[in-house]
C-alpha cells in the first residue's frame, strides 16, 4: 500500500515537473511581439546584412539590391523594388513569396505593398528563384525588411541601408 502511494507521487511529481519544463521550453520559442523594433533588439546583428542570404523555413533568401523607382501612377511618390533570389535547399517543394514580406522605414512605419510583379512561386528542391518586391516608400530609410514563413512563423530580418535611385530627379542630377 505505502508503494502504491510513493509510486503514485513520484508519477504526479514527474508529471508536473515534465509540464512545467514544458511550458518554459515553449516560452523561449516565443516570437517578440512588437514588430522589428522587438526583433531588431534581439537580433542587434542585422544591422550590417543587406545583400546577405539568410534561411527561412529551409529557403535561401537574399535581398541582392533595393532600389527607389518612380510610381507610376503618383506624381511625386516613389516605390521600394527589392531585387530578391531565393534558392531552396530542402527535399520538399517550398512556396516563396513577396507577399510574406514586410518593410518598414526608419520611422517604424510599415511601408504597404505595390500592386506590381511581385514574386510568388512553388520552388522545386534544390532550385533557385528571382524577382522583386515592390513597396510604396513613405519616409526615409534604413528600410528593416522582415520575412515570414506563414505556414512555420519563422521570420527573418534585414537592414537595407543603400537604397539605389533609379528616378528621372536621380539622372538629372548625374
């Protein structure tokens, strides 16, 4: 009988215990909430990592060159063309797309998304992607850009410090 019972709360000891190492293990998965300024503290790094490739979920991504285009259709506004190459290095196809990308400028504003070429694919393993994401400038650079696998959460950042102008004013000026 004194068996059963010291069996019994060991059982329930171990239980508990397993349960709270499980909830503290979870806790430090946990994204920071608050956008980039949460994850720009945490990942001081990326301060000096434009054009570098970093992995999401299994993909490759770069942001090969960031450059600063007329809009088309609003005199005096400019767009944010990201030159991006993904290259997928896992044994299953991946999707890639610009829209899981987010930018915002120096004031903490996210910039929204341009209605242009946006790439968006399925990448077979062990193949490579380009294209571009566009975004409606608002304010001043550096420009974070965060990239988030929907499916997994898992995101990554990069501080784009040179901005390439491409505008009518730009070639003017040269």
């Amino acid at each position: 009988m004194i068996i059963k019972r010291r069996f019994r709360s060991i059982s329930i000891s171990m239980l508990a215990l397993s349960l709270f190492l499980t909830g503290c293990t979870s806790a430090e998965k946990d994204e920071p909430k608050g956008g980039p300024k949460a994850i720009q503290k945490q990942e001081d790094s990326s301060a000096k990592d434009e054009g570098q490739e970093k992995d999401v979920s299994g993909v490759g991504i770069q942001i090969e060159k960031a450059m600063q285009l007329e809009h088309p259709e609003k005199k005096g506004k400019k767009v944010l063309q990201l030159q991006l190459k993904a290259t997928n290095k896992t044994a299953e196809e991946r999707h890639v797309d610009a829209f899981e990308m987010s930018v915002w400028n120096q004031e903490n504003k996210k910039l929204s998304i341009y209605p242009g070429d946006n790439l968006g694919t399925k990448l077979a393993p062990g193949k490579s992607v380009k294209g571009n994401g566009y975004y409606v400038i608002e304010g001043k650079g550096p420009f974070k850009v965060q990239y988030e696998n929907t499916d997994t959460k898992e995101k990554q950042e990069w501080t784009i410090n040179k901005v390439t102008d491409m505008t009518a004013e730009a070639t003017e000026k040269k």
